[in-house]
C-alpha cells in the first residue's frame, strides 16, 4: 500500500512539476487534517468509511 502510494506521488511529480507537488502536499494536509481534527469525534464505523472514501479522492 505505501509503495502503491509513493509511486503514484512519484508519478504524478514528474507529470505535473512545481504545480504537481504543491497539489501533493495540499493534499497531504488535507489528509493530516481530517485524521487529526475530524476522525476523533466520529464513531468507528464513520472513521473507516471516512478515511476509505478520502483515500479514494486522492489517489484516483
């Protein structure tokens, strides 16, 4: 999974440049952000979906 993902993050470098890394990293906080300020007040079972469906938008 994490080689999957620094693949694709390699990937997409190359193919965008300058423009491409900051749209990583935006992407990145954005992730931080949701596991560290939304998922703790959400039950189990929205934590799984929720961190499911925001992989899903990054990385398709």
């Amino acid at each position: 999974m994490i080689k999957k993902q620094k693949f694709i993050l390699t990937i997409r470098f190359f193919t965008y440049g300058k423009f491409g890394l900051i749209f990583i990293y935006q992407k990145i906080v954005l992730l931080g952000m949701t596991f560290f300020f939304i998922i703790p007040f959400k039950t189990p079972i929205e934590q799984k979906l929720g961190v499911f469906s925001h992989m899903e938008n990054i990385y398709v």
